[in-house]
C-alpha cells in the first residue's frame, strides 16, 4: 500500500526508532456504536467502522499515531493566543480523540476488530503512547498543551505527544539507542511535565532531556497511594516536590545547529561540530546487550533501567556483583528484589530481580524458580512487569534476561511460593522512589557514601583558642 507523504515519512521514522516493531498503517478498526454493543464487551458486535493512521506493537509496547497534515497560521506560530486556540484545538484535540479511542479500546478489550484482518488479540499490551505528528513546524505552539489541559480541552490521562515531523525526524538521529527514546516519549507525556516545563520549540525539550533528564518529582503521597506498601514519605521527598517550580527552558538548539550544518559536509575546512549527547549511562551495556539478545520486551526493560540517576544505575550495576561475590554457603541460588515505584500511576511500576546460578544447578531449574519468584514477587506488590536476571556463578556472565507481564491469578505452585518471599518490609531498604532525577555532566559517576557521624564531645569543654589577629 502507497502511504501519503506524511503518512510514509512518519512510519519511516518510528521504524527507525523502534526497530523489528510491527506496523499497521491505515487502519480500519471497529467500535461500539452505541450502549448496549459497549456492554456487550465483545467486538464482534461492535459496528461502527473508524480509521486511525499508524498502530505500531513491539512485544509489550503499543504506540498509537496520528498524523495531521494542518498548516498552522502565521499568527498562531506568532503567539497569537486566538489563533493558537484555533489551530491548536482542532489538531490536538482531534488527534487526542482519533488516538484515545484506539487506546481505550486495547486497555478495556485487550483485543481490536481490525477491517480485513479479523480479531487482533492485544491483551500483552502494557504500555500505551499516543503521539501527533503535523507537517509543519510547530515552533512555541509545541509545547502550549498546557494552555488546552487549564482549558479543559484535553484530559491528563490522554495527552498525545505533539511533535512535527522534522523535530522527530532529527530526534531519530539524536537517540543514542531506541530505550532513551521511549524513556523520553514515557517522560515527554507526563502530565506534569507539560505543566512543569515550557520551552521554544520541542527540540528545546528533547536537549533538556539528555542534559538534566526532563524529570518531574512525584507526589509523594501519591505515589503512596498508588503503592500503600511503601514506607510514609520522607522529609526530603517532599521538600523535593513542594520546592520544584515551572520552569522555562530556554534555547538550546546552537549545538545542535551546529552539528546539523556541519555534520555532512565534504568541505575539508569545516571542522566538524560535535553532536549533542547525553551523560553515559553506568547501564548503556547492559541495555544494548539486552536488544541484541531480542529479549522479550527488550525495549522497555532498557528504558526502566535507563530511568535511575547514575547512582542508582551503578547500584544496580552493582547488585549481580554483590550477589557473585557471596555465594551461598549452601551452595543455593541467591537473588535479590528491587521494585521501581517512582510513579502515581500503579500501571507503570516494575520489578527487578537478579538470579545467580550456582553450580549443580542447570538453567532450566534456575528459569523456572526465577519464573516463579517474579510471579509471586509482582502479585504481593501489585505491580504489572518484571524482568529477571540470571547471572552463572562460576563465570558471572549473564545467562538469561526474563520478561513477565503476567497480570491475572497466580498458579497452585506460584500461589505456594508466595509464602516463602520475604515480607514486605524488607524491601524498604531497598527502594529508590525518587532515583530517577538525571545527574549533571559534570558528575557521571555515584555520589559518595555518607561521612561517618562524628564522635559525641566529651562532657568537659575543651578551652578556646584565642583568634589570631590578622
């Protein structure tokens, strides 16, 4: 099938951005028509054909696409407030529509009625993103979703991401790897991060990222409440997020202009500009070697792990080698749990567990355990995905990387193992709930560990030095 400019150029770049993802461009599917096929619940009654542009699905990941080929006035790129309502309105709004339907209908069904395929069965789907694309530069209006959230035109839980084809097209070239892109694309449609940061043009933002991580601090009770497990929040948590304020981030596209005009040139003169970058991440390894494996949900285990400062991702560098270096006296398997629940969206939490295994000790066995433990580990914490690594003890090369999405009850043999994980508030030691902050360039390796306390004074004060004169 011929795709229209905009429609080809669009799926050129997310194929690029998400590599060995299944694409469905121009795409008829069905919905309910009215209440009673709603409550029916199954699409074979639904009636009511509709279209949508792009449905790309890679393992545990959906994204959903609109383009909308609206020139945007020269008021509205001027700021002229009427005119941004007017433009702004009718392609957000419209592309929120188009895609939050398609998405409500996989979260509510699991399953999509698509025309001239049949039933498409979605129930592994995890985790939505729903993006605009327009073929016009957006400039300033990129980023004024903000004004159509305060307006009631857009509902915080169905924000598309709102880009122009150009900006993500040089977002594509920028990306070190497809994990910081969706770590981008889950930070990028962040409710409160379209209220939070305010910049020129989309490009703006994306630099922001790889520079300080375009994190927004959680509300830490409710991060609590989509977690009641977790300890009360700490007094630095929430200083954290009563402290944070707007902010405006200004220009920052020098050096990418410069890189951009300098980076194909065959003038022998021109000295080439250095491309903008990110600080390296501890994990980068780990996270391309998990994609070159073709793990199951590779993509978004490496954007969970991409998501920790550089000190919580050296720690999590650090714990299979922790677990290496002590064995069991036993000769057993050990492992450890680490849950990341820096979110108020329960959805969004994940589990990670790292496995060693021991010799005498086949990896079958060690798969299955491992299996097993994630299963009930996710079920006591409530929490959709996990992902399991097992590390050979003789070796401590990683063996195998296991992904579970497993939402529904758990099996006799899973339900029994439930009774020998540990409790709970054993983990708290653990936790990183507000890790995911980038650090600066300046500071890529962990911060270090605390000084030791001082020594209690002794009872007796010591006399005072006189002060010397100057």
């Amino acid at each position: 099938m011929t795709l229209p400019l905009l429609e080809s150029r669009t799926h050129d770049v997310l194929d690029r951005l998400l590599p060995g993802a299944v694409h469905r461009d121009g795409l008829q599917y069905y919905i309910p028509a009215n209440e009673r096929e709603l409550n029916s619940a199954d699409p074979l009654q639904y009636t009511k054909r509709v279209e949508g542009d792009h449905l790309v699905i890679l393992d545990d990941l959906a994204v959903i696409v609109e383009d909308k080929a609206v020139a945007l006035s020269a008021l509205s790129k001027g700021g002229k407030t009427a005119r941004i309502k007017n433009d702004l309105t009718g392609m957000v709004t419209k592309a929120a529509e188009q895609s939050g339907r398609l998405r409500e209908l996989i979260e509510r069904d699991g399953v999509v009625r698509i025309h001239g395929e049949g039933l498409v069965d979605l129930s592994h789907i995890r985790e939505i993103h729903t993006i605009a694309v327009s073929l016009d530069d957006l400039t300033s209006v990129a980023t004024a979703t903000a004004d159509l959230v305060r307006a009631g035109l857009l509902d915080l839980d169905n924000i598309p991401w709102t880009v122009s084809i150009h900006d993500l097209d040089l977002i594509a070239e920028l990306v070190e790897r497809p994990a910081q892109f969706l770590l981008y694309l889950r930070r990028r449609r962040n409710p409160d991060t379209t209220v939070m940061f305010t910049a020129p043009d989309e490009l703006d933002l994306f630099l922001h990222f790889l520079e300080a991580g375009l994190w927004v601090e959680p509300d830490p009770e409710q991060v609590r409440v989509a977690f009641p497990w977790m300890q009360a929040p700490t007094t630095g948590e929430m200083r954290r997020y009563r402290e944070q304020m707007p902010a405006y981030i200004t220009s920052r596209t020098d050096p990418l202009d410069a890189w951009f005009y300098t980076k194909d040139s065959a003038d022998p003169g021109v000295v080439k500009a250095p491309k903008p970058s990110s600080t390296p991440s501890p994990l980068a390894a780990l996270v391309d070697e998990i994609q070159a494996r073709g793990t199951y949900g590779w993509l978004s285990i490496g954007a969970t792990m991409l998501e920790g400062s550089s000190t919580a991702q050296h720690k999590m560098l650090g714990n299979s080698k922790d677990l290496l270096k002590n064995p069991s006296a036993t000769g057993a398997p050990r492992n450890l749990t680490v849950p990341i629940t820096s979110t108020v969206n329960p959805a969004e939490g994940w589990v990670l567990v790292w496995w060693t295994r021991p010799t005498g000790h086949t990896l079958v066995q060690i798969k299955r355990a491992a299996e097993e433990h994630l299963r009930a580990k996710k079920y006591q914490l409530g929490v959709p995905r996990g992902v399991a690594f097992i590390y050979d003890e003789d070796t401590g090369a990683l063996e195998d990387v296991i992904y579970n999405g497993h939402i529904g009850e758990l099996t006799a043999q899973e339900s029994a193992r439930l009774t020998t994980l540990k409790p709970i508030e054993a983990l708290h030691g653990r936790l990183h709930p507000n890790a995911k902050k980038a650090p600066s360039r300046a500071r890529s390796s962990p911060s270090r560990p605390p000084a030791a306390r001082p020594k209690p004074k002794r009872k007796a004060k010591a006399k005072k030095r006189p002060k010397r004169k100057r």
